[in-house]
C-alpha cells in the first residue's frame, strides 16, 4: 500500500508556485522528556495511541520515529538524542487535517499521556525535492532519518526560509546515497486536544537507507558544501537541532 499522492507544483503560501517540487500536509507530534521516560511513552503509544490514530478519519499515513541510538556521526553537530517519540500524520488536504486531529478519539489519546513528558503538535506543509540521479522529487522512502528543526527567533525570519528553500534543498539533493530530501513549513493553527505548537520557523529531513549511508554523506564534500550555506544564512538566533531518527510506517492509505 502507498499513501495518496502529494500535489505536484502545489502554490506556497505566498501564492507563488513552487517549481520541481512536490508537497503534501502533516500534523507532527513529539514527545520530550527524560530519556528514563522511553518504555512509558511507547508502552502508551502502543497500547492507547496507535491503534486511535491509525483509524482517524481522512489520515493517509501515520509514520513513527524513534531515536536512533548509536552509530550516526555528523561532522559539524552532536545534538545527542532526539524526542523520545515523534510521529507524522499525514492528510490529504487542509480540511482532512483538521478534522482529523479535531477528533474526540485523538484528543482522548493525548489526554492519557506519560506524566513530566512534554508533548506538541504541529501543523506543516511538506515538500519534497529532488535527490542525486532523479528527475523529479523523491518519494518517501529509507528508514534512517536526519530530523533537522530550526527554532524561532530570527532577525527576519521570512529572509532566513527564503534564503533556505532557495538552495539548501538543492545542496542536500547532492549527497552521496541520499533517498529523500524534505523541508516543513509551519502552518498557524488552532492547538486541537489542548497540545501547543512547536516554536519552528523551519524544518528538514533527509532520508537514507543504512546509518552507514548517513555516515558516508557526512564525510563527503557535499556536507561541507552545506554547510558553508548554512553559515551564509541571514542570522537567528533560535535553536538548530539535528537528531538521527528510524522511522517505521504505521499506516498507508491505498492508492
């Protein structure tokens, strides 16, 4: 099974079409906490989460992400292990979304969290660029994930994401056994089920098959080309974190 297509040269926010690209809507939950929270919070994913939300109405997918222990090295940062679980919830359109996480099962679902587990949710445009040897952007796919956020404040916040979706994607489609390359745009929106929203001005993952792939990438003059671009960016001060993730699919809607 695969999820529902993302539209193809879908129109940003601005109104201005976005070329060779291809996008789609997602709702991120993550939960955060001290890393002796784990076995509880996916004891709880498990036994009260998952099976709600792999039945909300409109979802397209569901993929689950888990820190990925060891193995993982990044050159320029080591920002340690990322949330204790994070998940992706897919719809195929604004009105789906909505009613998705609007849904009185969801909200009960995060309503029997873990205790001294913070937990947000995040609306975002997704979209997809191109990689090494494709001709257009590249599907979802490769179970290892570099989970990038880039946090409120900047100086100017819609010169930083423009500089960014202008060349950094680009710059990423170059990396040795790359699989995917995904920027997230928030997306103001009411918080459904009590969660807030993660301060992000910007998000980013690239997918590849192995850890070792990842490796590979972060060793090579791609990397470093990278980031060069990052140092160049139009200044912020907020946080940049980069967590090595495993993702699992939980759920596909049929073609």
């Amino acid at each position: 099974m695969v999820a529902r297509a993302p539209t193809r040269g879908a129109p940003t926010r601005k109104g201005h079409l976005v070329t060779n690209t291809v996008t789609d809507l997602v709702y991120e939950i993550s939960c955060i906490g001290d890393r002796g929270k784990h076995d509880a919070v996916r004891r709880w994913f498990e036994t009260r989460a998952a099976s709600t939300w792999t039945r909300l109405p409109g979802l397209s997918a569901l993929d689950i992400y888990k820190p990925a222990e060891s193995g993982a090295h990044d050159p320029f940062v080591s920002d340690g292990p990322g949330p204790l679980l994070q998940a992706i919830l897919q719809f195929p359109s604004a009105e789906a979304l909505s009613r998705g996480i609007g849904d009185r099962a969801f909200a009960e679902s995060l309503a029997h969290g873990v205790p001294d587990v913070a937990v947000t949710g995040t609306m975002f445009e997704r979209r997809f660029y191109p990689v090494a040897g494709e001709d257009g952007p590249a599907p979802l796919r490769g179970p290892f994930s570099y989970v990038v956020r880039y946090h409120r404040p900047a100086e100017d916040e819609a010169a930083f994401v423009a500089d960014y979706l202008a060349h950094h994607p680009l710059l990423l489609g170059k990396f040795p056994r790359i699989r995917a390359v995904i920027c997230y745009l928030p997306i103001p929106a009411p918080e459904p089920g009590g969660l807030l929203a993660a301060d992000y001005m910007l998000g980013n993952e690239v997918r590849f098959d192995t850890v070792d792939d990842f490796n590979a990438a972060m060793a090579s003059p791609a990397r470093e080309e990278a980031r060069r671009h990052y140092r160049s960016l139009p200044p912020f001060t907020g946080r940049n974190t980069h967590y090595p993730m495993l993702r699992r699919p939980m759920s596909r809607q049929p073609a």
